[in-house]
C-alpha cells in the first residue's frame, strides 16, 4: 500500500531564506506527484504537478523535483516571504489515478 | 470566477441524522472526488466519479453515498451521521482522472 510521509511535520524560517520540504514516498509506481498549498480555513491549491517521466516543475520561486528511484520529492521555495506561510501537502498518483496524501508540512515564514 | 462551489460551508448534525453535501464545478472537467481530511492526517479520498455516469470507491467509502447528478454536480450524502463523520470535507474536480486538480473550500462537518 502506498504511504506518502512530509517532513519535517512543522517548519519556522525568518523572512528571505530558501527552503526545502520534503516528500517520501513507498510505491515508485506513481502516475503523477502534485505539490499544493492550503490556507488556514480554505481549500487546496494546486502549485505544481510532476509526471512520472519529469524530473522537476518550476514556477516562479518554486522548483519541485521528482526522484521516483528512491521515492522522494521536494520542493524548493526561493526567497520565502510571509505570503508563503501555508501549509504545503504532497499527493501521489497511483495507476488508478487515486492521489494518496501525506499529512503535510505547515510553514511559518518569519517577517 | 470559475471552480468549485461546495455547500454548505459549515454544518452541525446530530448523530443518527441524515445530510447531503452539495458541489458543482463550471469547469467542464470529467473527474470529481470526495475527500476528507482529519487533523494531522492527509486527505482521504471518499468516493470518486471519473466521468459522468460513473462512480468508485476510494479508500474511506463506508457510511457515505455519492451521486453525480450531471458533468457538473456530484453530492456526497451521510445516511445516518456518526462522530467518526465529524471532519472538514473536501470536493475537487479535474479535466481527466489524476490530473491536475482544483479544490473547493470545504465544509466543516461536526457530528454531536
């Protein structure tokens, strides 16, 4: 059974710094990996998504790479500011299509 | 603004008491799911419809029925609601089965 595991769980950094959150995940076998953004109260939103034959995804300050051999993931957040204070979650997709979820890193940018 | 519309926003039941969870996207996307999440927890995906007509179990179905009415509507209805219930709900939809996906705001479900 697929387990897709965030850490670290919580995550504190001043104002400017870059960042990695990292996702790991059991199956290589994923169809895609999507990285999204929650707010407090609010829905997902969807940052950026990784076929299985892609090895990275970027957009604007955030870069998002994909190692299916060794089932991991991250995702690179460039001169982080406050507006980023989120919660970040990673899904994969399995052959049927299904995302599995990990749990999620909830990021504090520091002003 | 096109997405996803999910009602109601939030919702108190009474154990034993029936619901339906509505949402609706103007997206003219095939795919839509039910999800819930729990603190600490991933999403969980609920029921799933990858195109009209159709509709699948995910991995929590149990206690919950889905129906999609049309390409834009898919409900969710708890039959007989139970603590284990109480949980933010999510619907999302997307243009094809694991693509990229838009979510609604949730609902906020409590069951007393």
């Amino acid at each position: 059974k697929q387990e897709v595991t965030q850490i670290p769980a919580a995550l504190s950094v001043p104002e400017g710094e870059n960042l990695v959150l990292n996702c790991s995940f059991t199956d290589s076998a994923i169809y895609n990996l999507q990285w999204f953004r929650q707010d407090p109260g609010k829905g997902l939103t969807s940052l950026l998504l990784i076929q299985s034959s892609q090895r990275e995804q970027t957009s604007g300050r955030l870069n998002a790479s994909l190692d299916k051999s060794s089932g991991r993931s991250t995702l690179y957040i460039a001169a982080s500011q406050p507006g980023d204070s989120a919660t970040y979650l990673c899904a994969v997709s399995d052959s049927n299509y299904q995302l599995i979820w990990g749990a999620g890193t909830k990021l504090i940018i520091k002003p | 603004n096109a997405g996803v519309t999910q009602t109601p926003k939030f919702q108190v039941l009474k154990t034993g008491q029936s619901m339906t969870l509505q949402c609706a996207q103007d997206m003219n996307h095939n795919s839509m799911y039910w999800y819930r999440q729990d603190p600490g927890m991933g999403l969980r995906l609920i029921y799933y419809s990858a195109s009209e007509g159709t509709t699948d179990k995910g991995e929590v179905p149990n206690g919950y029925n889905v129906s999609r009415l049309n390409k834009r509507e898919f409900s969710l209805r708890l039959e007989s609601a139970a603590p284990s219930q109480t949980s933010v709900y999510f619907c999302a939809s997307s243009e094809t089965s694991g693509g990229q996906g838009r979510f609604g705001s949730g609902t906020r479900l409590t069951v007393v």
